[in-house]
C-alpha cells in the first residue's frame, strides 16, 4: 500500500478563471513534476474544466449525446491529480459566472 501525502502548493502557484458561458483558459503556474496534483476551488456555478498542453485548450459542456468536460460543483474543492504534460486549463460555467481558483502542487 503507498503512502498519502497531503496537498502541498507550489509556491505562488494559484492561477484564477473568471468562468462565464464561454470557455476560457489559463496557463498553469508552478512547473510540471512527477506526480503533478492541482487544487481546484469553484465558487457560485457548476463549470466544466479541461486540461491541456496549450492555451486552445476548450471545456465544452455535454449536448445530448456528444461528451463533455469534467464537471466541478459550486462551491466544491477538489485536488486531482494532473495529466502528464498539462499546461493550461480551460473552464465553463453551465449558466451564470463563477471564479475558479487553481492551485498546482504536490500530494493528494
């Protein structure tokens, strides 16, 4: 059984997505390490986030059929763990706005 550590910020490592109906991204902040976790703090809707190694990078919101983008809820903090080579990350909010603060680090 591994072991644990707990979420460790990278330095001034928080990035911010002022989230609308839109997709917008941001560049990531605090380097690219093994193990590679970010935390994820939403505030007042639920938004979709993507990860990716550019600044296209899009979230999308599911339509029917067609997938969407990882839903985070209002409110909630989260700390994942990152793809490999993630540099930027893309938010949407289903409806209405939201500020969603990304913290890269170490740990879960």
């Amino acid at each position: 059984m591994s072991e644990r550590t707990a979420f460790q910020p990278t330095g001034l490592s928080t990035v911010a997505i002022a989230a609308t109906t839109n997709s917008a991204s941001v560049a990531l902040n605090g380097g690219n390490v093994a193990n590679d976790s970010v935390r994820i703090a939403n505030g007042a809707s639920d938004c979709r986030i993507e990860f990716g190694r550019s600044g296209s990078v899009q979230a999308l919101k599911p339509n029917g059929a067609a997938p969407g983008s990882l839903l985070i809820k209002a409110g909630f903090v989260e700390v994942m763990t990152l793809p490999p080579g993630t540099t930027h990350v893309a938010a949407v909010c289903d409806t209405g706005t939201s500020t969603i603060e990304f913290t890269r680090g170490i740990g879960q």
